[in-house]
C-alpha cells in the first residue's frame, strides 16, 4: 500500500512540474494533527513539483476573518480550508471565489472528475471538498470513572456522570445535540430548530448543563482538556482524538452517537491576487493522491479513487463507517439561520 502510494505520489509530482505557476500562496487551514496530514501531503507535495511557496496559517474556523478581510478591500489569505456548515453562509455573501470544476483533474483510474469525487464534494460552487469528517466527543477512560458515556443524552446528564463538559463555542453542533439528548429524532431536528419553540427548546436543554460547560475556541483544546482533567466529556472533530489515541496513546474513547458529519471544503477568499495560483494548488490538493493521505488522522477522502488507497485498518475510524448513528449538518439550514442563532446564542451566553 505506501509503494503503491509513493510510486502514484512520483507520477503526480511530474505530471504537475509541467503546468508550474510562479508565486507564493497564503493557506489557511485549522493546524494540529490535520494541518500536519495537509502538509505532508497536499502542500508539501504541491511545493515541490511546481517550485512555488506557500505561507500557511492557522485558524479557528467561522467566517468572520474571511468576511473583515473582503469588506476591508484587504485580502490577506488565498486558500482556505472552511467548513461546509459555514460554506453555504460565506458563499451566498460573496465572500468567495466560485471553482469551476474543469480546474479538476480525472481520478487516477481515469474517471472524470464529476463522477470520482462524491457528490457533496462539489455541491457548493466556491468549493471543493476535501475530507468527510465529523464532531463528536470523547472521554478519557483513566478519569471517567465507574459510569462510562454511550450516548449523546449522557453527556447531557451531569447526574448520571459528574463533570465538566467541554463545547466549541458556537451554536452550530451544540443546538442540534441538545434536541437530540431532549428526544427529537435526528431526521426533525432541522424542521425544529427553524422554528421559535424549537429554538427555545434547545436552549432550554443546553441550559441544564451550562454552569458545567467548559467552552473552546480551536479544536487543539479538547484534547488536551481531556488530558488534563479540565472536562470529562469533550466535543472533538474526530481526527483530533484519533491522533491523540493513534499517536499519543492517551486512553481516550470516542462516542458516535449523534456526532454531527460534514466536510471540509478548500476555497478561494473574494478578491484573492493569486487566483489562479490558487485553482493550480486545490486540483493538486484534490486529485486521488493526496486526498488518500487524509485517513491518517481518520478523516474520510471525497473521492472514490482515493478512497480505493486507504488501509483497510483505518476504516473503521472513519466517519463515515458511522453514518447510520449521525446526522448531516445541514449548511443551507446554517447559512439561513447562522446569523440570527449566532446572536441569539451570545445572548444566551451572557445570562
């Protein structure tokens, strides 16, 4: 399997020295154990065949970066790694640049592009899809203690196990969970929270727990509240715990129950001076190789040539061996309603 890969890896690499665009980009991507995988095998490889630089940047997610920069007149960043339940919202403002798709190059079984990558993948037309990942959480097995968590309801019930619970603060995943752990089937919770009651509901829900909430910004936290003792149970994107057990060996246990799926999209920032450098990197950060490296932190590729690659070993730490027991983030359903919930959930925040 790493011969096969190496030698594909070799092919793609002289394939791309002879469509070589001069400059430098500003990558933007979330770091960790996942910015690591990205640059060893998307950037790094790109770097190379074609001799050009890339800058690369961390950051925590959202839009707002994004949107300061284009309505300042002052684009910073070119390619930027975003979530799918923000890429609708930042799509629909005209915060991005639209991909078409010709940039993209066949599968290396030679299928074309449109038929290769799955069809979430290119639902949005400022992006391509990268990874299928998930938000779930996780437990340290050392400190959890006699009472182990199994299910989305128990991370609600700070009665049945003791303890902080850390969240990623937005409402986003956090609203969506609390009517799940009240008892609405996953396949309404959208219907519902589109909905005043619903709204108040889910508030209502997360309010049972907030005085034991442990809020973070960047996934790089939940790891290491889990490490230290700081939260019992944490929200994690799940490549982030993956790491933490594959590499680090810390005796974390992952719960998919409700974990909330999505993907990552590269795209390009409105406004953007290198954009055709830009379109260069994201076919080559998409094409069948470097998408078969992301299961290495046990995220799932969004092309079926890749998927072809992948170690039959890491399979099961893929989100997507977990379908059945999630729900799809709804973007359309963020990008209509993200606004008016973020306020709302800031507010709910300072009572």
């Amino acid at each position: 399997m790493i011969l096969k890969r190496l030698i594909a890896t070799a092919a793609l690499a002289t394939m791309l020295c002879g469509t070589a665009i001069a400059g430098e980009l500003t990558v933007v991507s979330f770091g960790g154990a996942y910015g690591a995988a990205q640059k060893e095998h998307m950037l790094d490889p790109w770097v190379k065949a074609t001799g050009n630089k890339i800058l690369s940047e961390d950051y925590s997610g959202g839009i707002a970066e994004i949107k300061a920069q284009v309505e300042a007149n002052n684009v910073q960043w070119d390619v930027v790694d975003i979530e799918v339940i923000d890429l609708e919202r930042a799509c629909s403002e005209g915060l991005l640049e639209v991909i078409p798709h010709s940039i993209l190059k066949p599968g290396d079984d030679g299928v074309a592009a449109k038929d290769d990558f799955v069809p979430a993948a290119l639902a949005n037309e400022c992006g391509v899809g990268n990874i299928v990942w998930t938000v779930l959480y996780a437990y340290n097995s050392e400190k959890i203690g006699a009472v182990a968590p199994t299910s989305i309801a128990d991370f609600f019930d700070t009665s049945k196990i003791a303890g902080k619970r850390a969240m990623r603060k937005r409402p986003q995943v956090n609203l969506e969970w609390a009517l799940i752990a009240d008892g609405v089937e996953p396949a309404k919770v959208y219907e519902l929270l589109a909905t005043e009651a619903g709204q108040k509901r889910a508030f209502a829900k997360l309010d049972t727990i907030k005085a034991d909430i442990v809020w973070f910004d960047s996934w790089s936290q939940a790891p290491q509240l889990l490490n230290d003792g700081g939260a019992a149970m944490a929200q994690s994107a799940n490549g982030r715990i993956f790491a933490a057990i594959q590499d680090d060996k810390k005796p974390f246990k992952m719960v998919w129950d409700a974990h909330l799926y999505d993907l990552d999209v590269w795209a390009v920032v409105k406004g953007s001076k290198n954009k055709d450098l830009a379109f260069d990197f994201i076919a080559s950060a998409t094409s069948t190789i470097p998408l078969s490296g992301m299961p290495d932190v046990a995220y799932g590729p969004t092309r079926k040539s890749s998927t072809a690659l992948v170690d039959p070993a890491v399979v099961p730490n893929l989100p997507t061996s977990h379908l059945d027991e999630g729900l799809k983030a709804d973007g359309i359903f963020w990008a209509d309603y993200g606004e008016s919930l973020g306020e709302k959930f800031n507010e709910w925040l300072l009572k």
